[in-house]
C-alpha cells in the first residue's frame, strides 16, 4: 500500500506544484490540551524547493482527473502524457497528520482536478478537512481550493474547517480566459469568491456579537493570476489585483509565471519562451507597494504604461518619475514619506523615526539600520548627506542604480555640511504625500 | 501625521550610570542572574566593564573589583517587572541577545537596561545608541537561529517499550533550546518529544501531561547523554521516503535557482534534514 501512496504522492504534488501560494500564516486557530498543532503565528516555511520557494504546506491534488480542458494545467483533459491517480480521503488525512509530526509541515493545501462535477469533487476536499478536524484533533493550517460552481451550503462548511479558501482566476483578463480554458469563465470564479467573501464578512461581524461564533476562513483567501500565458501587460495585471484587494477583499493575489508543458498550441511554446520570472518579482514588489507601502495603482503603474520596469524596482522607478518629490530629510519626513524612498523599507523606516525621537540621525547610522544606501542615497538627506539630486537628470541617476557599482558612500561635496536644523517642520522640507491617507 | 521631532523625553529617573572600567561582575550566566546583576551594579551606583560566569575566571588583572552575583527569583522578578513596564518586551529581547553567546553582550544589555531606567522607553529603540542597537541585532539573529530551528527541527518516531518518542537532532549555531520550548509545548501537548542540541550536548526534553507529576514543568533541558533512544519505528523510514519523493516533486526544474535556494537553507542545515538525505 505504501508503495501505491508514494507514486500518487510523486503525481499529485507534481501536479499541484504551479501553484504559487505557500501561506501557512493568517490563522487563528489555538490548539487544545489534547489536539496536535495551531496556526496562529507568522507561517512557517519548513523548507525551501531548489527554486527557492518556500514549503509550508502538504499542497497536493486529490486528484488529477479533470473534465476541464485548460491550456495552462498541466492537468488538462487532453493531455495524454499523464497517468491520472487519486487519493482517498484516509491516505492524504494519513499523510497529513505522519507529516505534521515530523515536523515537515504546516498543514494541507488540498486542490483538485474537477474528475466529476463541482459539488463531488468539494464534497472530498471537505470530508478530508472534516477527518482531520473532527477525528483527529488537528489544529494546524488547511487551505481548501474552491472548486467554481460548488454549492453554497459546501462553501459554508468549507469556510468553517479552513483556514483559507482560494479560487484561482489564474488568467488576468476573461477574454484571456476564454481563450486558453473554454469551460471556463470570470462568472465562474467570481461568484464563489463573493460567497467566500460574504462569509468571511460575516462571520467577523458575528464573532464582534459573539465571540463563540464559528470562524470562516480566518486567514482569508487568496486568488493566483497566471502571467505570460497570455497577453495581458502587467498594469492590467495589477489593476485586477487591485480590484480584486479593494472589491473581493482578498488577503493575497499571487503572481506564477507561465512555465510552459508543451503539446498545447494554444499558449506559448516551450521551445521559443522562457518563463517571466524577472516579471513575476517586479510584479510582487508592485504588489507589495500596493498592500503594506500606501502606494496607489497609478502611481506604481501609471494608466497605459504596459509592463513594469525590468531594470529597477517599482519603487525606484516612482522617484525617478517624481524626482520634484524628493530628496527627503530623514530627520523630519514622516513615516509614511520615509516608507517611500528607495533603498527603505517598512523596518528601517521605523527604525529612523524610533531613533530620532532621542537625537539626529546621520548617515552611518542608516547602514546600520538596514537601509540599501545604493539607491537610497539618491533620494534622501542627513546632516552629513546631501545629495545634489535636481542637478542631476533622473535618466543620469537610473543609469547609476542600475550600473551597480556603488557602495553608498557619501558624495564628495564642495560644501561643508549644512548645519543641523532639528527644528524645522516636517512640512519644511518633505511635501506632503500626493495621495493622503490616514496614517 | 504622526511623527516630527518631539521634545526631549522625561527622564525616568536618576540619570544614566557610568561605566567602572575596574568593575567586574560574575553571575550564573542565566538571564535572572544578568537581571539580578544589574540590581547589584544600581546599587554600587556603577556598570561593570565585563560580565563573566562563576567559576570561570575573567581576564583577570584587569579589573580591581569582582563582584559575584547570587541569583535570587524575587529580585530578578522585580528588576524584569521594572523593564517591561518601561518597554514592554524588552526583557526577552535581552535573553535572546544573550543566548547568542557573544562576549560583551551582557554588558550592554546593562547599559541598555540603565538607559532606558533613566532616559525612559525611546533608548531601547534607537539603533544610534550602541547598546540598544547592539542587543536589537542580537536578539534578531539569534530569534531568526530559533525561528529557522522550529522549521528545520525533523522529529523521527521512536518506540521503546511500547511508548514512542519524537526525537530531533540539530546544531544551531546559538543556544536557542532555552526559547523554543513554548513553541513546541503548545503545537504537539499530547507527544512525548525531545530536541537535542549535538553542538551542546543538550537536549529539550517535553513531558506530555498525562505522564507529568503534579506541578511539573512541561518541559526541561537536560544534557543529552542522559538520555536513551529505543528503536526507531517501523513505519518511520517510509514516512521519510515519502517526504523526499514530495520534496523531488515540488521542485520545478525549469525554475531552478540554487542560489536563492542557499539563502534559504544555508548548507549548514543539511546533515539534519530529512529532505537532504539521499534517496534510496
């Protein structure tokens, strides 16, 4: 039997191996005296594939028999190339649990091909939640894939047993869509996605009532967008994450770049193309700036810009299309400012404020500090740094941050460091951010 | 808009003490014995240069004065109450500083201790200030040693007896046993499991409740050789099998990216991990 597990392990996590999502982290499930695991810190990654991507989770397909015909899947009706196998509910609760002992994991990412329709195909994915919760005490992580078209009444069992539910819109425009997945359409996927939407919603309001109202996904979903396959460009990517952050409320869009199979002429052909990893990156820098930094669309992507820079980093590319914006004076702009000059990031950015609050903050400091003083000294001000930046074109300085080579040393200057003015307002010397938000 | 240059904070008390370069201190090397030695050193009115263990001598004719530190639960207690209610966390950003082993550390967790007792709770967060800076750096590596610890730790199941046990073997490059234990207390409560230290020689032995004596910590840090192992179980090498063949299978080839993957894991890791075993 053994052996039988093993081959269908090697198959069905082959199979779920595009997926991008990894999260073990969102959950607020405390663990009981006598249950085994919890999912209420960070997330963990157990280990890391030779991609370099990050193992959370047992993510594997129950099965990969699929009545769906997707250019993209590997796991696509057509394709006669693969050996179709399932699970049984006992084997992957079994797997699960002899995993999460050992320590490997942090839960189940549990998907599937859709081998008969909708509601079949949830009612396993759920009866493999229901073991694990019910027979086993398990407390740890689950991640249930949504299966378009499945029934509300499963949607709402499943929502109770996970910990995040995701549906994937996979292909970044329908008319994409229609193109690559026949069967398939933006109906489909948005309609589920609402529902979990509504119950997350829901259950939060409930559980403000009472706080022994049963959770619904409380690490949220999540939707991944496959890029490459088709012709989108990455504003409109990032539109549709942006929608689907603002309307669907999901915790996390992931970006996969399109690894081409072969044998379907439909999306791009292996011999000619090579996966956009260089794009997926820039794709969830934007991203990032999106969620955690305060950007708005328009400034990471500014409407009709096509794809991102490939050279720089967002962030990088938005001061040098605002150069008026900056240099900043790290002594007085506020956090919110500090966040968005290049080279800074959430942590340093507090580390900055934390530390002027007792004394000026000068330009040794700021290596210490974590900051990447490669392209940071561009755009930001110390007592002993200032840099001459409306002297120089932004083409001149783009040209220095992507050339590599400097080590962030102080500019030579002419000038002796201009005295420290500590008191000078915040509104002195950094503009206020063009989009205000409250802090 | 939150944040512009404020006034300088109140002091919180008398101010900042200096530092004694004759003065040395001695403790039982825990953080109740640092937390102890700086109500010792408050009291002389000076910071010692250094902080060494009982017993071990310190770099001798150096220092005029060696003060040796009793260890005592209701000072300590008192001392940690002081700081948390000052910075709330920062007595555990000072034990992490201090498992990392570094020598001199003990001294500025003091200073950044009597810092923040006499400037208040902004000293502790300012990186231009040494101390504060130097712990903050501290306590992240050695946090990052024990959080790489609770995803790297492989527990193989062994029985003896009848009565199985979840052994792990690592060697973490600070002593990171005396943190990890909630971690690992609340995920398995029911397993009886152990985390050995083979740079050490230390283990983290876990106690499920059901066999615990009334009162008994769940968990204690014993030296590793005192310990016996049994058999391993007989369904333990398919499960590691298994996690290989999952581990080949998750890989992408056409992604393949070595060197992000070191980043990750750095080779140091590799003797301790099931996924980095050759297949059979």
């Amino acid at each position: 039997m053994r052996r039988q597990v093993i081959e269908k392990l090697e198959i069905l996590a082959d199979a779920a191996k595009y997926d991008a999502s990894c999260a073990s982290s969102g959950g607020k499930r405390e663990n009981t005296p006598t249950g085994i695991g919890n999912s209420t810190g960070a997330g963990i990654c157990h280990s890391y594939t030779e991609d370099g991507r990050c193992v959370s989770l047992l993510k594997v397909l129950f099965s990969n028999v699929c009545i769906y015909d997707c250019a993209y899947c590997v796991s696509r009706r057509s394709n006669d190339e693969v050996t179709r196998v399932a699970f049984t509910v006992e084997e992957v609760v079994e797997l699960t649990m002899g995993f999460y002992k050992r320590n490997y994991i942090e839960g189940l990412f549990l998907s599937s091909g859709i081998f008969k329709d909708a509601d079949t195909t949830t009612e396993k994915l759920v009866a493999v939640a229901r073991s694990l919760r019910q027979d086993h005490g398990f407390n740890g992580y689950i991640h249930l894939k949504v299966i378009p078209g499945a029934s509300p009444e499963l949607l709402t069992e499943a929502g109770r047993l996970a910990d995040r539910l995701s549906v994937n819109v996979e292909i970044p425009s329908e008319a994409g869509l229609k193109e690559v997945a026949p069967d398939k359409d933006y109906h489909q996927v948005f309609g589920p996605m609402g529902h979990v939407r509504d119950g997350i919603t829901e259950a939060k309001e409930e559980r403000k009532k009472n706080r022994r109202a049963p959770r619904f996904a409380a690490g949220g979903q999540s939707t991944q967008l496959v890029i490459g396959a088709t012709p989108e460009t990455d504003r409109q990517i990032l539109e549709l994450s942006d929608g689907l952050y603002s309307e669907q409320k999901l915790r996390r869009v992931y970006y996969s770049g399109f690894v081409p199979l072969g044998g379907d002429d439909r999306v791009p052909d292996p011999e000619t193309y090579r996966a956009p990893l260089h794009r997926e990156h820039r794709l969830y820098q934007a991203d990032w700036l999106l969620r955690k930094y305060g950007f708005e669309l328009d400034e990471v992507a500014p409407p009709g810009s096509g794809n991102l820079d490939a050279e720089i980093d967002p962030k990088t590319a938005y001061a040098l299309r605002f150069p008026y914006l900056f240099p900043v004076d790290v002594n007085t702009a506020p956090l919110e400012w500090l966040q968005r000059v290049p080279g800074l990031g959430i942590r340093s950015a507090k580390r900055i404020v934390a530390a002027r609050r007792r004394g000026v903050v000068r330009w040794d400091d700021l290596r210490a500090m974590g900051v990447v003083l490669k392209r940071a000294r561009f755009f930001l001000t110390t007592p002993d740094h200032r840099p001459q930046l409306l002297d120089r074109s932004p083409e001149s300085v783009r040209q220095r941050i992507v050339g590599g080579k400097g080590d962030g040393a102080p500019q030579l200057s002419l000038f002796a460091p201009a005295p420290v003015r500590l008191a000078a307002p915040a509104s002195a010397t950094s503009p206020a951010p063009p989009i205000a938000r409250a802090a | 808009m939150t944040t512009s240059p404020t006034a300088p904070p109140k002091p919180a008390g008398p101010p900042a003490l200096p530092v004694d370069p004759h003065l040395a201190v001695e403790t039982d090397g825990t953080l109740a014995g640092l937390l102890c030695a700086y109500a010792e050193t408050y009291k002389r009115g000076a910071l010692p240069a250094s902080v060494g263990l009982i017993g071990e001598p310190a770099s001798g004719a150096l220092f005029g004065d060696v003060v040796r530190v009793e260890t005592e639960a209701a000072i300590a207690g008192r001392v940690e109450r002081g700081l948390e209610r000052l910075v709330p966390g920062l007595v555990g950003r000072i034990h992490r500083a201090i498992l990392g082993e570094r020598p001199g550390i003990e001294v500025a967790a003091l200073r950044l201790a009597d810092a923040v007792r006499a400037e208040g709770a902004a000293a502790a967060d300012d990186w231009t200030f040494e101390p504060a800076r130097e712990v903050a750096q501290w306590s992240g590596r050695v946090g990052r040693e024990a959080h790489r610890m609770e995803a790297f730790v492989r527990f193989e199941r062994h029985v003896a007896d009848g009565a199985e046990t979840w052994v792990a073997t690592a060697r973490p490059e600070y002593h990171v046993l005396p943190i990890l234990h909630g971690h690992f207390s609340v995920r398995y409560p029911t397993l009886a499991w152990r985390i050995v230290d083979a740079r050490r020689g230390l283990a983290l032995v876990h106690t499920p409740v059901a066999d615990r004596a009334e009162g008994a910590l769940p968990t204690r840090i014993v030296p590793a050789v005192t310990l016996g192992l049994g058999d391993e179980a007989p369904d333990e090498a398919a499960y590691q099998r298994m996690w290989r063949a999952y581990f080949q299978a998750v890989t992408i080839p056409e992604r393949r990216n070595l060197a992000l993957h070191l980043r990750h894991v750095p080779k140091r890791y590799w003797p301790y991990l099931t996924e980095k075993q050759p297949l059979d």
